[in-house]
C-alpha cells in the first residue's frame, strides 16, 4: 500500500513540475533588486520616467500598493515606483529600459525590488531576528513592517513566484552606507547570496551579482569609504562585478544619488549584465552629460531666509555683509539662521541655497532639526558646485547608529559651514513648492540657439535655431 502511495506522490509532483515548467518562459528575464535607500529610490520621479516606457519591461509587486493598485506577487508595467508606494526612482528603472533595448524582442525584463532605506547588511539576512527591529526608530519599524519584518524572506516569496513564469539571470545590489567601512560586510554579503541561490534551487554562483558603489567621497559622499569594501567582493563571490559611480553626482545629503544620477548608474548595471551575456559594446541611450545647472529664484510662497538676519556667530566668530551677501566665517564656523522656536518646512518640497561664485572653503548646507549644535544635522556639500537643490522629504542624518531622517517640521538652524577665513559669496536661500529646474527648461524653450531632446531627454540636436528645433 505504501508502494501505491508513494507511487502517486512521485506522479503528483512530476505533473506539478512539468505543468510549472510548461508555464515557465525561459525568455523572461528576472532580476532581484535589494538593498537599501538608493535601491530603494531617493529621488524624485520625473516626467521621463515614466515616458515610453517598454511594454517587455515589467515589475512584481513586493507589496501592495494604494495608488497606483497593485497586488503583491503580481506582474505590472514598469511604471515608476518599483520598490514601494511613495518611493522614488531607483537603478532598476533604466537598469530594465537599458536591457530591454539591447536584447532580442522576445525577451522581456522583470523586476522585483525589495528595499528598505536605512537597513544594516543584517537587517537583509535571512536569520534576521524580527525581536531585534524593536530598538529600531518608528520610521524604520514601519518600512520593515511592509515586508512583514522580513526582506529576505519577502524577496525569497516574490522570486518563487516569479520563478513560475520566468527565469531569475542576476541580482541587483545597492547596500553599505549602513555599514560604512566594515570589513565583515563581504561575508555577510556572500551569506545573503549564497542562502538566495539555495532556496531558490540554483547552482552556487551560478547568476551574476551586481553590486553598486555608494556616492564617491570627491562627489561629497560621506560613505565612500565602503567603496574600498566593496571593492573587495568579486574575491569573496567569484560571479560579483562592481559598477561605478564614478563622477555621478549626490542630490546634496552626501548619501543619495541625484535623478540622473540613478538613471546612469541604471544604465551601467545594465552594462555590467549585458557584459555576462557577451554583449560588450551595448545600446546607451541615456546620455551620462550632466544637465544644466538651475538658477532658480523665490516665488510668492516661497519661504525666504531674510540676509539681514543672518548671524555670522551661531559658531566661531565670522562677519557677514548683507550688502554683498559676503560671509566670511571663524575656524570651522557655521553662520546662517537659528530659532529659539523651531519652523516648519515640511510643506515645502526644495530647499534652494546658492551663491554667487565658485568656493573652495570646504563648504555645506546644514539643517539641524534640534536645538543642541552639537547633534547631527543634515549635511549638502558644495564641492565646486554654486548650488545645492535639496530635496526636503529627502534629507537625511548620518548617525553613527544609521541613517534616518530629518524631521523638517522642527528646523531649529540653517546655515552654512566652512572651514574659515575665506569669503562665501552667497546669493540666497529659500526653501519652495516650484521645480527649480524650471528655470533650465524655460531656457531651453527661449527663442534663439537651442538643443533638442527627445522623449527620453537624449539631446538629438544641438545649437540649434528655434525655428528648426519642431523635430
């Protein structure tokens, strides 16, 4: 009887695997995106994201989603957010487009994105103890819920599923600004890796691993240094490649990559897969040519920090000229704004600081959202740039236990910091509702000389008159 019994069972489960894999189209292409807030997506969508995009390029949903509806473990069009509702964009959006245009038309392109910003290494592991989430900040707590407690295990649901119509080619990682500089990182990167291809019944280092650095320390990255960590990764798993982010600017909090800065660093994790394939000289269509530097000015509406009350002082005795807007700050002094009660920003989508010329005085943007100077503010670096454009949803603390965000309802200082003695033009600060790079665009549309963009915003013309600029 048990010889009958067992024979039935064997029966059962081969017909479960031929129907499975009669449904299994080897030319659906899945990629498991994880990580942390940049693959997550930290950036605002723009309008070209979410313009001609590939019908072959499509997402499962890791969760559901209010608006736009979406049901977990369900194929959409990939159609900006992937990761979660209200995140932004993220790698995997031309990471998909770019691999679209450069395969066959047969083949689609699937993506599930399993991100949570702020998450540890740890925190991604498969034998993450859910007990330890309850030391963890409300906002972080919220974010683990959504997976419910458990990304890996998420990510792992997801890519069973996925793997009944598809065929699971590569992982997309972008992880590591919450563990900056930890040499066990490499390990425990190889743990997650490995523990994925087990369970999801693939051959060890059998798919490629693509792993994103973080923003550079000369791009005013202030986790850079795990870039030599991650470096490292390719000796530990023999299927990793690095991609670059090499010249790609942050979208000034030191941690986050700008919009343009995803889609290219999109565009060379797609080159980096296309290169596993044998594809070594791929369609690029996005341009990595940095756009035009906004100077925007304040609008009715916009919140304005009045020049003639700025304090030169608030750290390190510096003078400030508010006829010229010329700040000329102590040894490592912060001069700016600062309030006994705290304002509220947070009905504002930018925060606008510029100056009137170039610097080389170590300059940033600080945003404190406590009364103690000492506490840890959000932080912009100017490099060789005369503004920054912040992203007040965006900002973000560097703590020495995570990243977390700046709570922008309670700014008690804004200001800049330097490293002294030398002359800090500025032009002026607002935070505002309007697209700063309104004014780029309207330049762009002004009558005389233009260049010509397409849907996707590739320049297809340059210097061109406007009378021809129709195409």
């Amino acid at each position: 009887m048990n010889f009958v019994k067992n024979i039935m069972v064997s029966a059962a489960a081969l017909c479960t695997f031929l129907s499975v894999n009669a449904a299994q189209d080897p030319n659906f292409h899945i990629y498991l995106c994880y990580g942390q807030s940049n693959m997550e997506g930290n950036a605002q969508v723009e309008n070209v994201d979410r313009t001609d995009i590939p019908e072959r390029f499509q997402m499962m949903a890791a969760v559901n989603y209010n608006n736009p509806k979406r049901v977990m473990k369900e194929w959409y069009q990939a159609m900006p957010p992937l990761c979660r509702e209200n995140t932004g964009l993220t790698p995997a959006d031309w990471f998909g487009r770019t691999m679209v245009e450069n395969l066959p038309e047969n083949v689609r392109i699937g993506v599930i994105n399993v991100a949570v910003g702020g998450a540890p290494i740890e925190d991604l592991d498969k034998d993450l103890d859910p007990a330890t989430l309850a030391s963890k900040d409300g906002w972080y707590r919220n974010f683990m819920k959504e997976y419910d407690n458990s990304p890996y295990n998420r990510l792992l649901e997801c890519a069973k599923k996925a793997q009944e119509s598809g065929v699971i080619k590569g992982i997309l990682l972008h992880q590591g600004e919450s563990n900056n500089g930890q040499e066990s990182w490499c390990g425990k990167v190889k743990k997650i890796y490995d523990d994925l291809l087990s369970d999801l019944g693939l051959e060890p280092n059998s798919i490629p691993l693509l792993v994103g650095e973080t923003v550079r320390s000369e791009m005013g990255g202030v986790c850079g240094m795990h870039n030599s960590v991650i470096a490292k990764l390719p000796n530990v798993i023999p299927t990793a490649k690095v991609v670059s982010s090499a010249n790609l600017e942050q979208k000034g909090d030191g941690l986050h990559f700008t919009a343009h800065s995803y889609r290219v660093l999109g565009c060379r994790y797609a080159t980096a897969m296309l290169e596993t394939m044998g594809i070594t000289d791929p369609i690029v269509s996005y341009t990595e040519e940095i756009p035009e530097v906004p100077h925007p000015d304040p609008a009715e509406g916009d919140f304005v920090f009045d020049l003639s009350t700025f304090n030169p002082t608030i750290w390190a005795d510096g003078t400030f000229d508010p006829s010229t807007g010329i700040f000329v700050a102590g040894q490592y002094g912060f001069g700016g704004w600062e309030y006994n009660t705290q304002i509220d920003l947070s009905g504002y989508k930018y925060l606008v600081a510029e100056l009137t010329e170039p610097q080389s005085n170590g300059l940033e943007l600080r945003v404190f959202d406590t009364m103690s100077y000492w506490e840890q503010p959000y932080s912009a670096v100017f490099g060789n740039n005369v503004i920054v454009v912040s992203e007040l949803a965006g900002m973000m603390k560097n703590l020495p236990t995570g990243i977390v965000p700046l709570n922008t309802s309670q700014v008690y200082r804004v200001g800049f910091w330097c490293y002294g003695f030398a002359p800090i033009h500025i032009k002026h600060v607002f935070a505002t509702n309007n697209d700063p790079y309104a004014s780029v665009k309207a330049q762009e549309a002004a009558t005389g000389p233009v260049s010509v963009y397409n849907l996707q915003g590739i320049a297809v013309k340059k210097d061109v008159d406007i009378s021809e600029a129709t195409v």
